[in-house]
C-alpha cells in the first residue's frame, strides 16, 4: 500500500484526485442530498479499494556479499509450520553433503494481523521458538549443525533481516503446496528472487490431509 | 541456538550494530511528515464531528444552512478556493524546477506560492469582518469560525514553513540532488490545499 502523502508529487495528484471527487459530490448533492450522500459513499469506497489493491514500489534488489572462508557456504532456510517437514529436512541434508554449509533457519512468528497490531506477539513467538527448537535438535541428531532464530511474522522481512545479519550465499524458502500456502499466494518466493541476488530455492512440503494453511 | 545477531563474519570487517534495517523502507522523515498529517486528520475530523452533529444529527438541526437570516460568501469563497488551488500548482512547479536544476523558476514558485497563501489568509480575515455575524450567533457560526479558522491556522503554518523555504532559497540552498526542505512543506501545503477543498464543498457549498 502507497500513502497518499508519501512525496510532493502524490500529495499533488491526491489534491487533483480530490477537486475531482469534491465536485462530483457537491453537483450530485444539488440534485439530491441523497444522491450525493451516495456519491459520497461509492467514491470512499472505491478511493478504499483502490487503496487496499495497489502495490507499492518494488524495492531496489539487494546485492548479498559472501562472508566467511571462500569454501563455506552459508544456506538461510526460512519456514513457517513446514520447518519440520521430510521434504525440507531432505534439501538440508543434500546441502550439507555438498560441502562445507553454515546453516542458519529461521521461523517467523506466524501471526494474525490483529494480533500483530496490538502486539499480541507473545504466543506466536513461542510456538515459533517450539518449532524451531524441535528442527534444531532434529537437524543436529543426524549431524547437521545449524543455528537458529524466530523472525517477523512477515517472511519477507524475516528473509531480509536473516540476509543482514547473516550474509547467505543461497536461500531456502519451505512452503505448503500451492492452493495451500498463504506465502504462495502472496508471492514470497518471487518477491524474493527479485529483492536478493542470490540463488533462493523453494521448497515445498505437505504435511497431509491436516495441511490447510 | 542464538537469537542475536551475529558479530563476526570472519574476513567481514564491521564495527558497531548492523546497519539499520529499513524494512518499512519509508525515510524517517517522511514517516514524521505522515504521523502528523495523521494527527491533522484526527484534529479536522474531530471538528467535522462537530459540524455534522450541528447541520444532520441535532434535533434542533436548522433547515436552511445557514439559517436564516445569514449568508456565507460563497462567491468570495470560491474565488479564494481558486487562489489556493492555483498556490498548490505554482507548489508544484517550483519542486518540479528544483530538481531539474532550475533555480530561478524554483524561487519564483516560491515566491508566487507564498503570495496566493497569503492572499487566501487576507482574504478569509476580511471575509471574518463582513460576514455579518459572530461566534455568539449560535452554533452554525461557531463551527463556521471553528472549522475556517482552524484551516486558516494551518495556512498561517504552512506559510512560516515556505518562507523559510524561501529565505534559504535565495541563500543558495536547495540543489537538484538535496531538496528534502522543499518536498516537505510541499506535501503540509497539498494537505492543507486537500483540507481546504473539503472544508468548502461541506460547510458552504453542500
């Protein structure tokens, strides 16, 4: 979503939007009170939809530089209720025997968004932690050494907070199947291949038949 | 496990935290430009509270706006309305000129800008003095007074915001690459504009 008032030049076409909207009000309310009342409703409406639909600017692709010794890779996984899934732990595993991997998984702390706004966060970031945790432990009884960390509830920052602080060569996205995934659907993955210059891989994992977010 | 960032990244030479995430990707000072435009939204919305009580919900609500045997200016009004809305253009273009590099287009924006505020001020203080009526006339004119005046405070703000944009105009400030001085006030004056629109389509044109 793009405020309105986000630079000069918007604020400036939102003052032409509103001289438009304004005498289409004012002209329909000289006919009918109601009918400009009506006019009134469907142009805030429609101002709302409008509002709520588009996409904002794309953000510049950011360039990950490698860290570390120049035979080390350093592999992000990021994963939400998948992270302990057969299919990830199998792409962990291929990625660990192809050499020497640093691995760092992090687990955003699903949350609802009115949860989120009254920071609410607490109980999203425990079972974000419990997950994380049992993966860890998983990971590390097949030999497989990796940190850990509960990041935003929103992947995508979660993915760019994990590419600061941890500088991956490759990232690796775990989702539901598609008709599944909420991450799919609002377009993580693209939106990460497009943001970070790295090879970001997906994923996808099915839980079964209790599969439904 | 660790749940902090990581310190050291081998031949990776940083001191000090990470660089900030900026993940909202919205610079701070346009963040604090919006926050207050928010509150400015909050503030008119509480007064067109009022004014809708007044007019539509009040029992005692008079049939005529405004009763009878008072007038608003509308004519006046309007032509003011149009100095202002012209103000938000020459607003435009002197931000326009800025950063192409055109300095004295810049400043006679400015300066053309600063000019229809200030005759939009004028004219709404000489409108106070003829209108023919006064805050103690009953509600209608006090939301009236209220809502005017408060827009008109907001043009007395943005006012003091483009003459110090003027003054550090002719100074030699501002540059195609730096003009963040420029754009801030310009978004206060378009909402102050916007605000303006409404106030005039509600409280004498509806």
């Amino acid at each position: 979503m793009e405020s309105p008032f986000r630079s000069e030049a918007a604020a400036f076409r939102f003052l032409l939007i509103t001289i438009g909207a304004f005498a289409l009000i004012v002209a329909a309310s000289w006919i009918d009170p109601w009918l400009g009342f009506a006019v009134w409703v469907l142009l805030t409406a429609g101002a709302v939809a409008v509002y709520l639909h588009q996409r904002g600017p794309r953000p510049p692709r950011q360039h990950v530089e490698h860290v570390g010794l120049p035979d080390e890779r350093r592999v992000l996984v990021v994963a939400n209720e998948t992270v302990g899934g057969e299919e990830l732990m199998s792409a962990i595993g291929e990625l660990a025997l192809a050499g020497r991997t640093q691995f760092l998984v992090v687990c955003p702390a699903l949350n609802s968004r009115l949860k989120t706004w009254t920071s609410d966060e607490d109980p999203a970031r425990a079972a974000a932690q419990k997950r994380l945790g049992a993966t860890i432990a998983r990971l590390a009884s097949v030999g497989i050494e990796a940190r850990g960390e509960v990041g935003d509830a929103d992947p995508l920052v979660a993915i760019e907070d994990g590419v600061r602080t941890f500088h991956p060569d490759e990232v690796v996205i775990s989702t539901h199947p598609e008709g599944r995934s909420n991450w799919l659907e609002r377009g993580v993955v693209s939106a990460a291949r497009e943001r970070f210059d790295v090879p970001v891989t997906h994923v996808v994992v099915d839980l079964g038949p209790q599969d439904t977010t | 496990m660790t749940s902090h960032a990581e310190a050291a990244h081998g031949s990776h030479e940083h001191h000090g935290p990470p660089a900030a995430h900026k993940s909202s990707r919205v610079d701070a000072r346009v963040l604090g430009m919006l926050l207050f435009i928010g509150s400015e939204i909050m503030l008119f919305g509480s007064f067109f509270a009022v004014y809708f009580f007044v007019r539509v919900a009040n029992p005692n609500a008079p049939s005529e706006w405004p009763p009878a045997p008072y007038e608003f200016p509308v004519f006046v009004a309007g032509i003011n309305t149009a100095i202002l809305v012209t103000s938000s253009f020459t607003m435009h273009w002197a931000l326009q000129s800025i950063k192409r590099g055109q300095r004295p287009a810049f400043l006679a924006g400015m300066v053309l800008t600063f000019v229809m505020g200030l005759a939009f001020l004028l004219t709404q203080v000489i409108e106070y003095l003829h209108v023919g009526f006064n805050t103690g006339d009953g509600a209608f004119a006090s939301v009236f007074f209220g809502l005017t005046g408060l827009h008109g405070a907001h043009v007395a703000v943005g006012l003091t915001l483009l003459g110090m944009v003027i003054i550090r105009g002719f100074r030699g400030h501002f540059s195609p690459e730096h003009h963040h001085g420029v754009e801030l006030p310009g978004i206060y004056w378009h909402f102050v504009d916007i605000m303006w629109i409404v106030v005039y389509s509600t409280v004498y044109l509806l």
